[in-house]
C-alpha cells in the first residue's frame, strides 16, 4: 500500500503550524539573545580570571556540557518551582534554553578571547586602558569575529533544541506537529512540513550571521 | 648632551634591586639604574640577556619579583593596578610587533587612549594625532586600517599612539627588529627626532649605528645582569668588561 501524501491538509493545518513556529521563534531569538550575553560575560569573568567567580562559571559550564539537556529543562521546569522560583511555560523554556546555549557560548567565546594576541593586550595596557576598555573595545570586537561560526553554531542548535520544550509543554512548532500527528495521524504531512520550517529559520539565522561576520571583517581586507 | 643625574632632579625612572625570575630562572637579576628626563638610554646585549624583560618591568608588563621602581620620585607599588595604570599614562610603549589594533583605523588608533585616559578631548585628541602624523608623514593614511600599511608605516603609527598620551618617556622593545631593511631607516628617522626634542627614551635595539649616534648612555646586559654602562664613546670604544667586548667583536 502507497502512502496517500495529502498537500492540502498541510495547507489545512498551516494556521496552527504558524502559530508552533511563532513561539519556536520567540523562544529561540530570546534565548539565542540571552545565552550570548551569558557567553559574554562569562568569558570575561574567565579571562580576567575573576578569583572564585571563574571557578563557579568553570563549574557551571562542566556542569551544562556534562548533563543533558531534557533532565536541564525538568529541573528548570519542575525544580524552580519547588524552589519558590515561579515561571511560566515559556519562560522555563527561555531559561533552560538559555543557560544551555550560554554555557556552550561562554567557551566559544572564550575560545575568541585567547585567539586576540597577547601583544594587543599588552598594548592596551601600556595605553592605559582599564581592563573593561580592553574588554569592549579590543577583545570583543576582534575575539568575537573569530568565534561567530562556533557561535552560530550553539546558536542553530538553540534553535533545534527548542522542540525539547514540548516536554514541558510548551506549544512550540514540534509540539503542534505532534499534537496533530497524534489527533490525524498524518505523520509525513506533518514532519515534511515542519522540516521545510525549520530549514528556513534555520537559513535565515546564517544568513543574519554572515552579515555580521562581513561587518566585522571589514578593517582586515586589503583591497 | 650627556644627562647627568643631578641631585636637585631626581630621575624620572628609577630601578633597584630589580629581580624577575620565571620558573627558578633568574632572566635579571638584581639590575639597578637610573633614567634621567631627556635622556636617551640605548639597552644591548645578547638575546636572553634580560634586556626585554628589563623594560617590560619598567611598565608593568612584567611584574618584579623583587625590588623598587620608583617614577619621578614617586614608588609605584608593583602589584598595585593602578598604581601602573597611572605610571603608564606617563610611561608609553612601543613594540617590536607594532600592536596596532587591527580593527581601528590609524586615527582611532591614535586617539582612542588619550580620549579614554581623559588627557584630551575627542576634537583634542583628532587634532593632535593629525599634527603627530603629518610629522611622521602619515597624514594621508589617518583614515587607512593597520593591514594596509606596511611594517614601517605601522611602526611610525605606533609611535605616534604613545606620543598621543604625551608622555614622559618612551620605552622602546626591539622596534625595529620585525621590519623590512629598507623601511628601518624611516622607523629610526623618528626616534632620531624624538631624542632631539628632549623625549626620555630607553630603547632596547640591536641597532648599534643608532645607539652611538643618538644615545646619551649605553647599557650592556648578560645574564640579567648589567655589565656595563657608559657613553656610546666608552662603550662602543674602550670597553671596559671583557664580555662587552666580546659582545661587540661579534656582532660588529
């Protein structure tokens, strides 16, 4: 027996697939945003080598890569709360999500920090400059360059991760395929649509990426 | 044109006792000496011999083991940031390698530590750099980025950013030793002016047409250790230590 591949009920369901992929988006941007600024910052604390600071950012980062990352969302989810911590849905799926990606974006980071040369550290030193200068104005901007691709990367993978959430249940785009999976049974409809989706967001955040990286490879062309 | 250390002016840079070791190896090892205001100190000696690391003390880029450095009179407490954060507003640095930021244009370059630093305004800091480079001859390039300039250009570049902080004295380390033959002469052009506008430089080089040229005293180091100092006459002539002559037999 052929399987009868029905275009139309993926034209049906569309509206609700939107709707998933509306949140997949918001959840991602967000944590993806988040999980920067934690990779940011924590690179920092481990450069500067910030006594006890950097040895609680080594441990957090040992902890995230060590642990997967559904168990990271349950605890996010269900421990908080224990916790007196209350978030909602959404918002628990930010957080892990954010913790997750910015673990992984403090060692990419860090990676683009040790790559800047020693010697421009030291020049800015003998200029003077105080470490946050140095930090802003010559490790960001230089060290960044190099780790965007590692980057987009965790970035991507935030992304995909984000259909985790459905165990919290979190009507993402994964979570909507599945729900109408379970309720139609019309499972390749489903996942080839949500593939095609995903695939796209997914482009278009490289694409986003690779226009910065151009911004920011400026200065080095000789032309 | 030689400066002595008077009584009634203290020396603007003054070093005793100065130990670094790394790992159990002493690379100096109890060097003392004194840098007038306006004098032109030249450092030689055989690689390894501490000759670096000695001016790298002298800004905190390296922190002593042991010993005092005092600038214009005051201590600077060596393991105390800011105490060099203020030293090295007075002190500037220019490096063999250059160390232009790459992503700055040369202007920005220039005008970024004094601006930050508060010693100039935004238009201040414009307005001095521009005069600095047209100096070297480099105005036409204050909108240009580090890689399109070649090693002497950027070199000038670099001297230029020190000078910007209007400093008291320049330490140079090696600056001419990563450069093209042919864009060398340039690079010392400058320091040569420089030193004739009364600059306080201390400049480790193996440059030693330059040393008896413009230096006021040169100072020979082995083993981090100073062996001897005197006037480039004295030094590069009558060498009064063995080992300097055996330094100079080889290397001229």
């Amino acid at each position: 027996m052929t399987y009868d591949f029905q275009f139309g009920y993926i034209v049906d369901t569309m509206p609700a697939l939107l709707d998933g992929l509306l949140i997949t988006i918001e959840v991602s941007v967000i944590s993806i945003a988040i999980s920067v600024v934690i990779g940011i910052v924590g690179a920092a604390i481990r450069l500067f080598e910030i006594p006890v600071l950097s040895q609680v950012v080594g441990g957090y980062v040992h902890f995230i890569r060590s642990t997967p990352l559904l168990p990271q969302i349950y605890f996010v989810f269900y421990g908080f709360s224990g916790l007196g911590l209350q978030l909602s849905t959404f918002w628990s799926g930010v957080l892990a999500l954010s913790l997750w990606g910015g673990a992984y974006n403090i060692e990419n980071v860090r990676g683009g920090f040790l790559a800047v040369s020693k010697g421009l550290r030291e020049a800015a030193g003998s200029l003077a400059f105080r470490p946050i200068h140095y930090l802003w104005l010559v490790a960001l901007p230089l060290g960044v360059r190099i780790s965007l691709p590692t980057m987009l990367n965790t970035a991507v993978s935030v992304l995909k991760n984000s259909a985790y959430l459905q165990a919290i249940g979190l009507a993402e785009l994964t979570f909507v395929a599945m729900d109408r999976v379970a309720l139609d049974f019309r499972i390749l409809e489903m996942f080839a649509a949500i593939g095609v989706l995903y695939l796209g967001i997914v482009l278009i955040l490289s694409l986003f990426v690779r226009r910065l990286e151009g911004v920011l490879q400026r200065p080095f062309r000789t032309s | 044109m030689t400066a002595a250390v008077s009584p009634s002016s203290p020396p603007l840079i003054s070093v005793r006792g100065l130990v670094k070791s790394f790992k159990g190896m002493r690379a100096l090892d109890g060097v003392d000496a004194d840098i007038a205001r306006g004098e032109v100190l030249v450092v030689i000696g055989p690689s390894g011999s501490g000759k670096s690391t000695f001016i790298r003390c002298l800004n905190g880029l390296e922190m002593p083991t042991d010993g005092r450095i005092e600038v214009d009179g005051a201590p600077v407490q060596t393991r105390s940031n800011r105490d060099w954060r203020r030293a090295r507003q007075r002190i500037g640095m220019v490096f063999q390698d250059y160390s232009l930021f790459p992503h700055m244009t040369v202007l920005r370059n220039i005008c970024l530590a004094p601006q930050r630093a508060g010693v100039a305004t935004a238009a201040q800091a414009e307005e001095t750099a521009i005069r600095l480079l047209r100096r070297v001859g480099l105005a036409h390039k204050a909108d240009s980025y580090p890689v399109e300039l070649s090693g002497g250009q950027q070199q000038r570049v670099a001297i230029v950013r020190a000078l910007a902080m209007k400093p008291d004295a320049i330490l140079f380390d090696e600056p001419t030793s990563a450069l093209d033959p042919e864009t060398v002469g340039e690079v010392l052009a400058v320091m040569r002016e420089l030193a004739r506008e009364g600059m306080t430089m201390v400049v480790v080089t193996h440059e030693m047409g330059f040393a008896r040229e413009v230096a006021d005293r040169v100072m020979f180091m082995d083993r981090g250790r100073i062996v001897e100092t005197g006037t480039p006459a004295q030094v590069f002539g009558s060498p009064a230590e063995p080992r300097t002559r055996e330094f100079l037999d080889m290397i001229l």
